[in-house]
C-alpha cells in the first residue's frame, strides 16, 4: 500500500521538525516546506537523506502548489516569538491569512485533511484561569502583540468557515508554552532566553515582578497530542499544553538550579500587554483525545538544556540580526 502523504509547513522551525520527524517515524511521506525566515534547515538536515522526505524552501503566503496526492496537511508555518513577529508583523500576518487560505485551497483541491497550528495567544490576557476553549479572549488587536494574536484568530476563523462552507476536513490545536531541543536560543522567549543568559554567564532577565504565570509542555508530549487530534473526529479547537503552571520568577529560580550559575535575576518593565496568566484546561483533551502531558518539567528541562549545551559556542553567543524589511511589503 503506498504511504500516506503530508504537507507539513514551517518544516524547519522548533515544531515542524519534530512534527517532520514524529510522521517520518509513522511511514509517512512528509513533504517540508519553509521559507526559512524564522526556521533552520539545519533541524530537518538529518531526514534529507531518506527517500520519504521532500523539501521545498517557499513562501506558503504565496501560492502554494503540491504536486501528486496529498492527504494531510499541518500549517505550522509563522513566525511564534515577540522578538520575531515585532521584527515582522506585516509577514506574520500574511502566513496567518493568506498563506492559510492558500493552503485551504489546496487542502480543498486535494481532499485533504488540514490541521492548523493556533496558540494560547488567541486569549490574549485572560481574565479567567485555567483558559478553555470556550473562553473568546481578552485581545488587543491593536497593540504589539496583536499582528499575531489576530492572525491566529482569523486563521481559526477562516478554517471553520472552510469547513462549515466547503465540508473541508480541518483540526484547530491551541498551542500553549512549549519547549524542547531545536529552540532557538535567541528567539525571546523565556525558556531559551534564561537557558542562553546562564550559558552565557549573564543574569536572568525577568520583566514586570515575576509573578505572571506560564505553563511549560514538553516537546514530545505536544507532537503526541497533534497527532491523536489530526486522526479525531473532533473539529472545534483544542487546547494541548502542560496545566502544571509556575511564575516565572519561580521558573528563573528553578533555571539557576538546574545550570548552577551564580548569575541573580534582573527585573525589566513588562512589555505592553504581555499575559499575566497562561494555564491552559485540557479537559477536552483528555476527554476527547485520551491524551495529557508525561514528561515531567524537572525531566524536560534536563534534556532542553543539555542539547543547548551541547551546541557549538558561537551559536550560544550568536544573537540573529536578519534583514526582515524584503518580508514587510
């Protein structure tokens, strides 16, 4: 029997080559593609030898053409970091609209079953905690933050309106904090970015006092739960994350620990609308997909920063200061 076969965009990001991988492992044929903005080749270069993995570098914000059958898609193609989607926020909302409506369409033609990648983002600073999927948000769609968390609301709304309209089979997964080996080191976010400032030997920066709250899921576990919900019938969104919440001065502490740095921690204003509150209810998750997190943050943590350490010193040291203005247009 031929292998199935599936699009998985933003193939060389921190997700998409796990997600590259976890299909691979499945005996899929997994079709990558990037326009490598944001993602590395260099974490997907160990699968361009197997003859069940393709590549393409492409913009999916333009048009997208697959040729040959297809029967899955995973849209994980946007930038996800603040310190990447501030730098690109008229980029970041073209792969949130047009490249989803793209890959809709082609999904469409293919009769294709599409997952999209949304993220806890969509609540913006939520005034109920835990967060679940029937809470619509508290979103400032015209502060910093917004060319993301709007982009990601619309690609939910866009992709139910191509299911309701089209009968298109489509899957929504609300991603909260994950973390795990291929992380950028300076992508902004507080895991890498702690991790990186004891590497290097600097204090740990934490904004606002610390006490707003995130919770952390591991890589693997994240990758278990997209792909039970792609085979689900279940098509409104779902949250998969960790419900294990902490501050993150507490999670600074706990990275002190764990890297034996003699650094202290700095306090920073708190940027414009930066969550307070980020503990997402996996109730349906559970109930529906039979799935929850199983690796412990103590165990995760353990393996993120042992891949970071073992990465070469002019990567750890290395801050990205990529030309983005060709992508603003």
């Amino acid at each position: 029997m031929a292998r199935k076969r599936i699009l998985i965009t933003g193939a060389a990001g921190f997700l998409g080559s796990h997600l590259c991988d976890r299909f691979i492992s499945e005996d899929f044929h997994v079709i990558g593609m990037d326009n490598l903005i944001t993602g590395d080749i260099r974490n997907i270069e160990h699968l361009f030898k197997l003859e069940n993995f393709e590549f393409y570098n492409h913009d999916v914000s333009k048009f997208v053409h697959v040729p040959g059958q297809l029967d899955y898609i995973l849209h994980f193609a946007s930038p996800a970091s603040p310190i990447d989607y501030l730098k690109i926020p008229i980029q970041t909302l073209k792969v949130g609209s047009l490249g989803t409506h793209n890959l809709l369409g082609l999904a469409r033609a293919k009769k294709a079953r599409m997952l999209i990648a949304s993220t806890s983002e969509v609540y913006g600073d939520p005034s109920v905690n835990p967060q679940p999927e029937e809470y619509w948000g508290n979103v400032n769609p015209v502060g910093p933050r917004g060319v993301y968390d709007e982009a990601k609301r619309f690609q939910e709304a866009i992709t139910m309106a191509y299911h309701t309209f089209h009968g298109l089979e489509t899957r929504i997964v609300r991603i909260f904090n994950t973390y795990g080996p291929r992380m950028r080191l300076n992508d902004g976010r507080v895991l890498p970015a702690f991790i990186g400032q004891a590497i290097r030997g600097e204090d740990l920066t934490v904004f606002g006092d610390g006490s707003q709250t995130r919770s952390f899921c591991y890589v693997d576990d994240l990758v278990e739960g997209i792909y039970r919900l792609l085979f689900s019938d279940y098509v409104y969104p779902v949250n998969i994350g960790n419900p294990s919440e902490i501050t993150i001065r507490e999670f600074a502490e706990e990275i002190i620990k764990l890297t034996g740095t003699t650094q202290k921690i700095v306090y920073k204003e708190l940027p414009t609308d930066d969550p307070k509150q980020r503990r997402p209810d996996i109730t349906k998750a559970r109930s529906i997909l039979g799935w929850e997190p199983k690796v412990s943050r103590a165990e995760g943590l353990k393996i993120t920063y042992e891949y970071f350490k073992s990465l070469p010193k002019d990567l750890i040291d290395k801050i990205e200061h990529k030309d983005f203005k060709s992508y603003n247009k």
